[in-house]
C-alpha cells in the first residue's frame, strides 16, 4: 500500500465519484450529509499505512480528497448564503465536519471564510434604538447569540481579536440607557452578562467601572424614603446588577445613597411617636427586599451595620432613650470620586485599546462567485491570498488552480513552508510559488531541494 503509493490513486479515482455523491449539496441546511461516507474512506486510506512511514502521505492524499471536493461548497456556502448574525447553521456545518478536517485546513477555512465576516457584521451591528414602536421591524441580535456559539469551535486565538471592538459596543450600547429602567436595566444586564466569563478580569471590570457603575450612580442619587408611598424603581435598577457588579461596589453605592435617607428617615419617624410593630414590619420588608433582590449585600459587614444600628434606633426608641442621630448616618450624596469608586480620568480602568473604537482589520477582497483563500493558525499554515492584478489577469496561483481544474489534478495547501512562502500539493508535487519573479519551485523524487 505504501511502497506503490496506491493510496494516492485510490484517492484520485475517488475524487469523480465523491463529486456526483456531492452534487447538490446545501451545506448550510445539510451539515452533516456525505460525513460517514468520507469517515469511511478516512479509514480505508489511511489506517493500512498507519504507523508506517507512508502515513502522513495517506493522511494527505485523503485531505486531497477533501480539499477538491468538500472545501469548495462550504466556502461557497459560507460566503453567499451564510448571515454571520446567525451562528447555528455555520456552526453546525463546521463541528459536523471539524473531525475529519486536518487542522491546516479548517483553520485556512476558518480564518478565510469565518472571521472576516465575523469582523465585518461586529463592525456594522448596532443596538436596536430603544424608542422604536414598530414590532414588526427587525433588530439586530445581541453580540453574544452570534459571537458566543464560536468560542469552542474557533483554534487559537479564537475570538480573542473581536474583543476590543466588542467592549467598545458593549460600552456603546450601554452609554444608552436609560438609569432609572428597571426594565431596560433588566435587558442591558442580559445584554452584558454571557461576556462576564469570556472577557478577562480586567477587561470586564473596567467595563463594568466605566459604563455600568456610572449608571447606578445616578439611578440611586437624590433617593428619597417615604414609608407612605415609597418608590423603589432606583432600587430595582441597582437589583438588577446585583449579579454582574461586585458586590463591594454595590455595597458602596447602598452606603452612599440608600442607608444615610434610610437611617434619617427612621430616626424622624421614631421621634414622632410612630407605632412600633408597624415600623418594625417596616425594616422586616426592606431587609426581605434587600434578601431577594441582592442576598449577597447581607454579607457586607458595612451593610450589616447599617441594620443594625436601624435596630438600636428601634429599641432604643421602644426604651424611651433615642439619641440624636450621628452626623455620619445623614452624610449621604457626593460623588463617586469623593466615594473613591470612580477615578477622575475616563479611561482609567480601561484596556488601551479600548479609548476608541479599534478598526477592524480589512476583510479579504473577494471576487463573484470565488472563494477566498485566507491564513489559517491551525498548524502554521498560511495561504496567500490569491490576488489579481490591475489589468484583470489571473495571478500565478490562479492560473494553477484553473490548470488543476481542468486536468482533475490536486492542488491544495499543506502544513508547512519554505523561506517564508507557502508549500502547496500539485498533484502530489510539492510546490511553492514566487510571485515577485512569476516562478514555480518544485520538489522532486522525495528530495528536500525545491527547484
């Protein structure tokens, strides 16, 4: 098998017959049609020369195989009928064959058909605007319904180069809404959380610094306590992080906003003679509220006091004995900087890159009805984009595929390279091209020279 490379022809008489099993085929709304059959021939091309020295030359005459037959519906797939706001079809086509696919080429395909649209639909979404009346218009989806389903499938360094522009949208979307909407707070916190694990720590908290905190501050500012007919929208609004802000920096927030009206209130209504088990009902419903809307402030010990000095104002009054109230409890208001829970500057906290909004990088130009070869991380390859002169002529490497094309000869790339350029298969020929001198090199009788 490996001495007269039958490997190789077998594969080659394959290549007609795949192609009309093929036919036909819709990609996006099939992912998983014709996988047994190339599993099938995976292991009938390769497991006789495994552990021999003619393995990685079955291994590539069956990533041959795939590349002349499966790679050019789904590029094609990928790059016209593919909307790259709507992951589940992509993603399924990509995971049903990922397992058969050499590394070198799903990252190719990846990082030619994948990201670039990736790039280009992050770089043009915007939120759906918040007085839009009309139900029937469409809005965009959210970031992490399209973005997020990619992150087990994508190699290294996966949508890990999305993430500066996706801050800046996040932030952007959120500089938007309204402080006090307990309900738009509500979609803003759905919006941001799934990034809460994806984004690293000091990303996310400078996020969360610039664009969240800001908003609760002034939701909560100039809170106002009224036992008779309290509002609680601010509250509910600050409930609604309780999940996604640290809890210290709520903590604060309650401090600076909630408890000194709340403390001053109490003590008011106390000297006026007030009806103890009522206001004793009082505090049990704002610590059942605190409970359920944000359980973790009841661990602050700074919250904690404020409760209980509550109490000791409580008993205190029961015991005839109330003393003024210090002048700390009625300290409320300021600025988060005089709080030390927001810095002067406006950037501080904040990644460099994300002081603007960073340019993604230009997708590669693609001609009708062609599919683009990108540079895929998978295995070190890296495939130069075909591009074509000024005057319209085909460059070199596409003159090569239309001359594989039309002698059903293979011509596919292949996990390594030779000072710098791409080595390519041409019919079982290793070749590399120089473009700047118009040449081919190729190596011939399994030597190492390319000439």
């Amino acid at each position: 098998w490996g001495e007269y490379a039958l490997h190789q022809s077998a594969a080659a008489l394959a290549i007609p017959v795949f192609r009309a099993h093929m036919a036909g085929w819709r990609p996006l709304q099939e992912p998983g049609r014709g996988a047994a059959l190339f599993a099938q021939w995976e292991r009938a091309l390769c497991t006789p020369a495994a552990g021999t020295a003619g393995a990685g030359a079955a291994q590539q005459s069956f990533g041959a195989l795939l590349y002349t037959v499966l790679l050019p519906p789904i590029r094609s797939a990928l790059a016209n009928d593919w909307s790259a706001c709507d992951a589940a079809p992509a993603v399924a086509l990509l995971e049903a064959w990922r397992p058969l696919l050499p590394p070198a080429l799903f990252g190719e395909m990846v990082e030619g058909q994948v990201m670039p649209r990736l790039f280009r639909e992050l770089a043009s979404w915007a939120p759906p605007p918040r007085d839009s009346d009309d139900a029937t218009a469409e809005h965009p989806a959210a970031l992490h319904t399209w973005l997020l389903p990619w992150a087990p499938l994508l190699p290294p360094p996966g949508l890990r180069m999305l993430f500066p522009q996706v801050r800046h949208k996040l932030a952007s979307t959120l500089a938007e809404l309204p402080p006090a909407d307990p309900e738009a707070s509500r979609a803003a916190a759905a919006m941001l959380g799934p990034w809460r694990e994806v984004l690293d720590p000091p990303s996310w908290r400078a996020l969360v610094m610039r664009s969240v905190l800001p908003k609760l501050d002034e939701a909560m500012c100039g809170f106002e306590v009224n036992p008779a007919d309290q509002q609680l929208s601010p509250v509910r609004v600050l409930f609604c992080w309780s999940d996604l802000v640290p809890t210290e920096l709520l903590s604060q927030l309650t401090l600076r906003h909630l408890f000194p009206p709340w403390l001053c209130t109490l003590h008011e209504w106390l000297l006026q003679h007030a009806d103890f088990a009522e206001v004793a009902h009082w505090y049990s419903g704002w610590k059942t509220l605190l409970r359920r809307g944000a359980p973790a402030l009841l661990l602050q010990p700074a919250v904690v006091e404020m409760l209980n000095r509550a109490l000791d104002m409580l008993n205190a009054a029961i015991d005839g004995s109330l003393p003024p109230l210090p002048l700390e409890s009625v300290a409320f208001g300021g600025s988060m900087e005089d709080a030390g829970m927001h810095p002067a500057s406006p950037t501080w906290g904040m990644a460099e890159e994300d002081e603007a909004p960073p340019p993604p990088p230009p997708p590669p130009e693609q001609e009708p009805g062609r599919c683009h070869d990108g540079v895929g991380d998978g295995a070190g390859l890296e495939v130069e984009p075909a591009r074509s002169r000024v005057d319209g002529e085909p460059t070199l490497r596409e003159m090569l595929e239309q001359l594989a094309a039309s002698h059903d000869i293979v011509f596919m790339p292949l996990s390594s390279r030779h000072e710098g350029k791409q080595v390519f298969s041409f019919g079982g020929v290793s070749i590399y091209l120089d473009t700047d001198k118009e040449l081919v090199y190729a190596r011939h009788g399994g030597g190492k020279a390319f000439r």
